[in-house]
C-alpha cells in the first residue's frame, strides 16, 4: 500500500474513539447510579479497565509478534482454531457491527423526536424507520466511496462530538461537592423511593460492568483496519492511545456526576442522562447542547461501524473462509457487495423497531455478546502462542483477558450469547461455499462444533419461545 494514502495514527486514535463513543456515554450516568454507589463503580471501572487493557495488549503483542495475520481480530482464532474458528469469530464480529448499527439507528430517531415529536415519536413509528434506512445508505454509499476518505469525516465528527463532553465535565467539576460525593459512597442507605434499594458489594460492582461493557464495543477498531494503517506501529500506538483516552472520558464523565446530584436523583433523570444533569445545573441551553451532541456521536460511530462490518467481510473472503465474491474491491479499493450485503440486512432489521418497545436495549445487548465471542477468541490465541515460545508475561495477559471476556460473557449477556447463536446457521451455508470453492475439506471436527452451535440455537430459539429468553426487555 502507498504508505502516504494509508490511516495514520492520529486518524486511527479517532477512529477508535469514534467508533466506541456512541450513545453509552450519554446515559452511562443514570444507568450506573442504578447500578451502584460510586464507590463500587470506581472498583467496577479498575476490574474493566484492567480487562480491557489486557485485551489491547495483547491485540498489540499478537501483531507485533504474527505480523503475517494481518486479517484483524480473526486471523488470531484461525491460528488457534483452523479455519472455522476465524470464521466463527469473524462471523460474530461481522453480526456484531451491524446489530450495534440498529441500536444507533433507534437511539438517532429518539433523539430526532425529542425535537421533532409529532414526526418521529419516540423513534420507532413507521417515519423514523424510512428515515433510518435512508441513513444507512448514505452512510453505506460514503463508505463505499473509500475507507480512508470516511476515516477522515470521522476524524472530524469525533472531535465536534467530544465538544459537548468537555463542556459537560467543566459544569459538573464547577458544581461538584466532595460531602454529597461521600455521603454514600458504597451504597449502604437504601432509597427505595427512587427504585433503590441495598444491595451488596459485590452485586453493585457486577451490575456496574453490565452497564460498562457496551461502552467499549469497537475499541479493537485499530486492529480490524491495519491494513488500511500506514503502518503496523500506527495501529499499536492507536490502540493504547484510544483505549487511555477512553478511559479518561468514561471514568470522568460517569463518576463525577455522584458529586452534584444525589444517586437516586441521578437513577431517575432519564434519558439522555447527562442532558437530565445539564438541565439541573445549566438549564435548558445545556440539555439541548447534549442532545446535539448525541446525535452527532451516534452519526459518528455509525460511519465508523458502516466500515467495519464491511472491511470484516473483505478480509474473511481473503482468508478463504467467505465465497471470493464477498470481498471484491470497487476502483476506491472499497468492497462494495459486503456493503450491500449489511445495508440490506440492517434495512430489513430495521423493521423490528415496531414490534419491541425495548429496541434499542435488545441490539445494544446482541450487540456486545456477540463481539465478546471475538475477544474471548483473542485471549485464548494470546495464552497459546505465549505458552508455546515461554513468554510467561505474556501468558498472564492473556490469561487475564481470557478470564475477563469469559466473565463478561456470563455476568452480562449469556441469554444474548445464546441468541446470538442463531445469527450462525446462515452463516455455516456460505462457509460451507466457501470451502467447497476452496477445496478445503471439512474435518469431522469442524461438523462437531457447527452441530453443537446449531443445536445451542435451536435451543435458544426454544427457550425465546417459552418465554425463558425475552427479546422484549
């Protein structure tokens, strides 16, 4: 690649931000006062700040050390799995993208409604699904015109989107008093007039990584996109800058809040959150500066994940694990039937919005399961490769990521990981093509493990029958 038209880091560290930075943050605030007091939000941030490091890191080890998978996240599960494991996590990462398209989609056109109401509702009639079609193909189109020129409008959005968060922090750091941050820090008084009520350490911490998890769907952004790095070091840098700025953003913009509203006032602002605070120290001015600027971050993030999704596909098809046909390249070196292949997709998931009253949480929730199956794959990789050339340091990292990912999987989603099975049994037909056009013989192996995941899904389709699993909540 002609190293002068490639992402550079400065670009790819938006990029991460961007496509990370979406609705969460907007609401993190009334989400996590549900959740926990600050004092278990703060450990519940150490234990998701550790895991997702630990993931980056070894995103940045694997491609320091297997420079030769260059295929993003999956090429790591193909190297320990075959060439159905990157498959699979390719797969999961590819339904990943566009399901957390759907729910920017329904969050857009709630914000649109909240400024034009008898048009759009509250985001999910018949005009604000035409609408958020519409949008997805413009964005579809934008990309399709060149991955590098869609980073670069990225680039741009993601700062004007941060400008209401810096304006948001200064509020709060001005209003903030140390005696209502502390007056109960680990949530041992009961509020129960405000849907409170005491619950343990422990219960507030994991309850705090539920509601955190979304937030950091996309910050593997650099690593997905290094082919289109001016170089490999420029992915590394990007990755580590993205994820402390993350951090920073996060940890700020959703601790500071304990300090100038009361938890149960903060659990009960509605949505956007940090519009709710805004009103209460600014006025009006500050809530609709908020929403401004949610609206303009979901737009953001959804061009971010309009590339993704699409840039997942490509390289699936090079590893010959998807029909060549899905990876084909236009003249803007853009693969235009993986982008239409999405669009058309999400266009026609668009239409759940009139048959759930909840969603926005139900993609959201797909969404993050679905992109944990990719993460978990990557800390396996890490332990074997670091186990098999006595990197005992290394080892450890992935480890830790493993155990994180793993975790994150039970405590916030398993019912969603099991939905998310059923995304899979299309998925075996074109894989199947795949290794029928390659020549690659399917190993009793491989029919073992796509036996069981069919079987997970004709379950879990069993259990969202009975009721057991709600799409609806």
């Amino acid at each position: 690649m002609d190293e002068k038209k490639g992402i550079n880091t400065t670009e790819l560290t938006l990029l991460i931000i961007g496509s990370t930075i979406g609705s969460g943050v907007f609401g993190i605030t009334s989400d996590l006062a549900t959740a926990a007091a600050p004092g278990p939000a703060i450990l519940a941030w150490i234990i998701v700040g550790i895991g997702v490091l630990t993931l980056v890191l070894s995103l940045n080890n694997l491609s320091q050390k297997r420079p030769d998978l260059d295929s993003g996240i999956f090429s790591y599960a193909g190297a320990a799995f075959g060439p159905l494991g990157e498959f699979i996590s390719g797969w999961a990462y590819w339904l990943s993208a566009w399901l957390g398209n759907i729910a920017f989609a329904t969050i857009t056109m709630s914000a649109f409604g909240t400024f034009f109401p008898k048009v759009f509702a509250n985001g999910q009639n018949l005009v604000s699904i035409i609408v958020a079609i519409i949008l997805t193909w413009i964005l579809t189109l934008l990309v399709n015109r060149g991955i590098e020129s869609a980073a670069f409008i990225n680039s741009i959005g993601t700062i004007c989107k941060i400008i209401p968060l810096v304006v948001f922090v200064i509020c709060v750091i001005i209003a903030f008093k140390a005696k209502m941050f502390t007056a109960d820090f680990w949530g041992n008084v009961a509020q129960n007039v405000h849907g409170l009520k005491q619950t343990s350490l422990f219960t507030q911490v994991r309850s705090s990584i539920i509601v955190m998890m979304w937030l950091f769907v996309g910050v593997e952004g650099a690593s997905v996109l290094s082919s289109r790095a001016r170089t490999r070091t420029d992915a590394e840098k990007a990755s580590i800058l993205g994820l402390a700025s993350l951090l920073t953003i996060y940890i700020v913009v959703s601790i500071l809040p304990y300090g100038v509203m009361t938890r149960a006032q903060l659990a009960a602002g509605g949505q956007p959150a940090l519009g709710a605070i805004m009103q209460h120290l600014v006025g009006g001015w500050g809530a609709a500066l908020i929403s401004i600027g949610l609206i303009i971050s979901v737009l953001v993030s959804w061009l971010s994940w309009t590339m993704l999704p699409a840039e997942s596909l490509m390289l699936m098809a090079d590893d010959q694990t998807l029909p060549t046909s899905w990876g084909k390249l236009n003249s803007k070196k853009a693969p235009t039937r993986a982008l239409i292949i999405t669009g058309v997709l999400q266009s026609i998931f668009l239409f759940s919005l009139l048959f759930t009253d909840y969603a926005y949480n139900f993609a959201y929730t797909l969404c993050t399961a679905a992109i944990l199956i990719c993460y978990f794959l990557v800390g396996v990789y890490q332990m074997e490769y670091s186990g098999q050339n006595h990197e005992w340091g290394q080892f450890i990292i992935g480890l830790i990521a493993t155990l994180f990912e793993l975790m994150a999987m039970v405590l916030s989603g398993w019912k969603q990981v099991m939905v998310v099975s059923v995304g899979f049994i299309p998925g075996f037909i074109f894989y199947l093509q795949a290794c029928k056009e390659f020549k690659h013989v399917v190993t009793t192996k491989e029919k073992i493990v796509m036996a069981l995941i069919v079987i997970f899904a004709i379950v879990s389709l069993v259990l969202i029958g009975n009721g057991t699993i709600s799409i609806n909540n």
